[in-house]
C-alpha cells in the first residue's frame, strides 16, 4: 500500500481557497489536515469549524482534523459533524478513552496525537481504539519548522506495536515533512504524511507523486 498524502492548509493561500481546493483534488490528494489551533494548548490561533463546514460542502476529499486545543473533549461533537478523521492530544487535558470512543461514536475516524516530548508508548493501551496515531515531528503551532528526527523511533515503535496487536491503525506524521525527510519517515513506518509549505508553495501535483513513489 502506497503511502497517503494529507496537505496541511495551514499554507494555502486563503484568498485563492477555492483554487486551492480545485488544486488539491487535481493532485489527488487522499485528504486534507485541517489545524485547529486555540491560542493556549499551543502559542497560535488558526482557524476553526465555520471554514471547516464551508470546506466540507465545497470537496469531496477526506478532511483529516487536528485539533491542537485545550479540553478537545468540549468540543467533539462541533467538529466530527464535518470531520472525516478527527484527531487530538494525549496531552491536552481530557479523558483519553471517552473521547476517542466518543469520536468513533459519533461516525469519524480517530486519532490520538502525541507532542515531540511524549514517548510512544505512554499511548500503546490506546491503541486499539485508535483508527490513525499522528506523531509531531516538530513542536504544534506553527507551520514551516524543522523535522525533528527524534520523532522517527516513535513512528517505527508504535507501526511495531500495531502490528504485533493486528490493528489497522494508521500513522500519521506531521512537521516539517519535505523531499529530504518524507523517505525517512516512510523508512520508518509512517503510512500517511502531512506536509505543508512542502506542497503548498509549489508545483503540488509532481511533489505528491514523488511523495507517493516512496
Ligand atoms: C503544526 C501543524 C502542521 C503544520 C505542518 O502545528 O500541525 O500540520 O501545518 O507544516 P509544515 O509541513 O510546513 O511543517
Ligand atoms: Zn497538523
């Protein structure tokens, strides 16, 4: 199975949104990261549901949503009414358990995400109710960081694991992901890649196929 491909918006050019989407579809893109940021669990405020709802109805492409927020348990419910995957930290201050089975309840796909600092196996009993793990490969906030290459064991322990309890769960990998560190990652056992600046600045279609002949 060849690796997937989820774009951050974060770097879209947002005056030009609809060409954006018209892009991303051309591209065929397997979905699109959505970064939910609130300005206290991370040092950065994005964008929330209102631009998710409007995207919604204007794509057909599988929305990956990464809530970087405090207590995303609050807030589950608004989001999974357009999320296609809808992921969360380990860190942010809710129930773990409840939530992801409250997001598999609610008819989305979930993902637990963890920050560069938590190791992978704090979140090894989550897994089986987890459809997609996204490890950060930079510190949540900003796009256009350096790849912290610290992050590969993490992804190549938790594929392991997956593995051993014959689980579909997905790894994402997110921060950071360009030319040079996207073999890296698939090297390591990432099954799915957000990239950011690295697609959106240029020519999109040619970097997601080189990203997907790794
Ligand atoms: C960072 C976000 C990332 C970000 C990635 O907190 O979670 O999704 O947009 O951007 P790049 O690919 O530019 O590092
Ligand atoms: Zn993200």
């Amino acid at each position: 199975m060849s690796v997937k491909i989820s774009p951050s918006l974060l770097a879209a050019d947002f005056i030009n949104l609809k060409n954006e989407l018209e892009r991303l579809e051309a591209s065929k893109t397997d979905m699109l990261h959505f970064d939910v940021m609130d300005g206290i669990f991370v040092p950065n405020i994005s964008f929330a549901n209102p631009i998710l709802k409007q995207i919604k109805e204007s794509t057909n492409i599988p929305l990956d949503v990464h809530l970087m927020i405090d207590r995303p348990h609050r807030y589950i419910k608004d989001f999974a009414k357009y999320a296609d995957f809808l992921g969360f930290h380990f860190e942010a201050g809710s129930d773990v358990k409840e939530t992801l089975e409250e997001i598999r309840a609610l008819g989305c796909k979930s993902c637990l995400t963890i920050k560069p600092k938590t190791k992978a196996e704090e979140i090894f009993e989550f897994l089986p109710l987890c459809d997609m793990v996204l490890v950060m490969s930079v510190e949540p906030g900003f796009g256009g960081q350096s790849f912290m290459p610290e992050s590969l064991p993490k992804v190549t322990a938790l594929s392991q694991e997956i593995q051993r309890l014959g689980l579909n769960t997905l790894v994402e990998i997110d921060g950071g992901i360009n030319g040079e560190t996207a073999p890296l990652a698939v090297k390591a056992g990432a099954d799915v890649l957000v990239a950011g600046s690295y697609l959106f600045t240029t020519d999109m279609k040619d970097r997601m196929e080189y990203l997907r002949s790794l």
